[in-house]
C-alpha cells in the first residue's frame, strides 16, 4: 500500500509533531511518501519522530531562518501546500492545525484529515491574534483573514473523513466547516513520561513554546506577584528578548530556555505543579505532566475539561488573567494533591499504543467502507 502523509510543517518537538510521529509508527517505512512545508527538526527530533524518513518540502525549506520567522509567510502557505499534487497513492493522511489539507490529490483516493484545530488566527481565536497584530484591526487584515476563510473550508470539502483530537475540536470542526467527525485522543508517551523517586522541589512549572496564545508571559506576570513562590520557565520562541526584560529583577522566576525531553521530564517530575495558562484544543504537555504525577493548574476551557479531573489531578482557573493564575496556586498551597499515583493513573487513558490502535483500526474501517462504494 502505497500511503502519502502530510504535515503542516516540522520544526520544534510539540504535540503536533508527536501524533505524526506516532501515525508514521504505524507503517512502514517504505510504504510511506511525507510531505511537509519545510523541515527544521534537530537530529534528535529528526530520529524521534521521523526515524530517518526523508520529507519533501516546499520553497520554505530554502528561506534562511524559517524556523523563526515561518508565521509571516501564513499569506502564502495555502499556494505552497497546493504545489503538493499527490498522485498514485491508495491512502493520503494528513495531521493539521494550519493548511495541511490543503494539497491536490485525486478525488477518488481516500482522505482522511487527523485536525487538531482548525486555524486557530482565522477561527475561534481570530480577537486573540488580531489584537497581538499591528494590522489587527484594519481592513486589509480582515480581507485577508475572509480570504483565508473561504480556503479553508474549500480545502476541507476536499477531506472525506476528519479525526478530531478532543470532543472540543470536533465542536470546532462543526462549527467551522460543517463537518462530522470522530474523537481520537492524541497519544501521550506515559511509558516515557513515568514516576519517580526523587523528592518533589518547592517550584511551580510553565513549559512550552513561547508563542502569544501560551500566555507565558501572564504567567510571569502573575508570579511577580508571588515573590515567595518559585517559577521554572522552559522553552523558547517568539518574545524571549522580551521575557528576558520582564524578568530583571525577580529572583524567584527562572527561564532555562530549551530543553531536551530527558532534562524536561526530570523539572516536571520534580515540580510541586505545572502550570497551563494557553486555551488548548487538548494539550499533550499537560497529560504528560499528569503522567509524571506531577498535578496542574489549568485554564478551564477546551481539551483541559477532558483531561484533568478537578480536585484529583489539579485545579482549574477560571479566567487567562494574573488573578485567575495567582488564585490556583494560592488554592494549591492551602490544598496540595498529592496523591501521585492516582494523578498518574488519569493519564494513562491516553496512551500511545491506545491512539495507534484506535487509530489504525478507524483507518482500516474508512478505507473499507470508501473503496466498497467506488
């Protein structure tokens, strides 16, 4: 069988580019053609996800620091990902946040689209993204998002079956492109994500990429406030010179910058909790934390209401506000969960070797069920 995969793109190691991994698991190598708008793992991340599969790229792959700058080219990434004409193959799959639906491929080969959100700028987060851009509210911004708009809902009438990664996204996927579709949790590596024996440290953690809808920087925010309680940034991205700024002169806040997984799980393993302030579609890093026993603090929205059990596993806050944030960990003080195990035990019902079988098996359903209609 010959299977064409697509991703919107490869670059850092989030949760995005774990599910692909885990889809790729699932065939073999030289089953599988993946294509990409550009590709910019690290060797490790390279080995980890791909496991030496080469990926054709777009014209991205050639522009000098697109890892950094990648968001301004969002205007011509649909014309860059209809370059892919995907010809010959018995199965297409595609993992999407941005436009990876939207190659061109031959109405009569199956597609199935595993979508983790639709596009989050021109959808459900639209006010959160235009108030963060110079242009935000003006007239040529909002052409272009109307545009886009009209893209993508064209591109998903070309997908025959959509995966979502939450009940949460598949309201999304409804609501946007008037589309049904079937929940199929992300995996989470809770055989890598493990317990441990080390004792627990008197810091709260905030782990992610540092990109405006993480709000990492309300959480900093938030624990200038606390003076007497300890925060441990790790990640990188967009405003790390101004994060820099906003930490002179708060020794109780340190940012350690990128870090690889092994390091990562040992700050989260040994965290009192970890703190997650983004409005996430489902939210790997915070299962994984769970798995680790290590409780969260999080926002309560999306894909956090399907994964943490309030009171057990963590508390929620109610509101993306400084308050909201300082309220938690007040609460947590005055209420540490530490029951670890039991904290452990909720994330196991996302398992890896769980979502490739369900996965695998909704593969084999759809194909049967398209092809017997051909």
């Amino acid at each position: 069988m010959k299977v064409a995969f697509v991703q919107d793109w490869f670059n850092a190691n989030g949760g995005a580019e774990k599910v692909a991994g885990s889809v790729l698991d699932i065939y073999d190598k030289e089953e599988v053609t993946i294509y990409a708008l550009f590709n910019r793992f690290s060797p490790a991340a390279k080995q980890e996800i791909l496991n030496g599969r080469p990926v054709k790229t777009s014209l991205l792959q050639y522009v000098p620091f697109i890892s950094k700058i990648y968001r301004y080219f969002l205007p011509v990434m649909p014309w860059l990902m209809k370059r892919f004409h995907l010809r010959g193959y018995d199965l297409i799959l595609s993992t999407s946040h941005a436009v990876a639906k939207g190659f061109r491929s031959d109405p009569a080969t199956l597609n199935i689209c595993y979508c983790h959100t639709p596009l989050r700028p021109i959808w459900d987060m639209y006010d959160d993204y235009a108030a963060t851009h110079s242009l935000g509210r003006s007239w040529l911004y909002k052409s272009f998002v109307n545009w886009l708009r009209r893209w993508d809902v064209a591109s998903a009438n070309h997908v025959h079956y959509f995966i979502a990664n939450s009940k949460h996204i598949q309201q999304r996927i409804a609501n946007s492109y008037g589309r049904e579709s079937v929940v199929i949790y992300p995996p989470v590596r809770t055989g890598k994500f493990t317990l441990s024996e080390a004792p627990r440290k008197d810091y709260y953690l905030c782990v992610g990429r540092f990109v405006p809808y993480k709000k990492t920087d309300m959480v900093i925010r938030a624990f200038q406030q606390m003076p007497d309680k300890q925060l441990v940034l790790i990640g990188e991205g967009w405003g790390t010179k101004e994060f820099n700024e906003m930490l002179e002169g708060y020794a109780n806040i340190k940012w350690l910058g990128y870090r690889e997984d092994a390091e990562m799980m040992k700050y989260i393993q040994e965290a009192k909790a970890c703190i997650f302030a983004a409005k996430e579609d489902f939210g790997i890093m915070c299962v994984e934390a769970q798995a680790c026993g290590t409780p969260v603090l999080a926002l309560d929205y999306g894909g956090y209401r399907e994964t943490v059990v309030d009171g057990v596993s963590g508390y929620f806050f109610p509101e993306q506000t400084e308050s909201g944030i300082t309220d938690a960990v007040n609460k947590f003080e005055r209420q540490p969960l530490k029951d670890h195990t039991a904290i452990r035990q909720n994330a196991l019902r996302f398992s890896e070797e769980r979502f490739k079988n369900e996965f695998s098996d909704f593969v084999l359903r759809a194909m049967k069920e398209f092809y017997k209609r051909k």
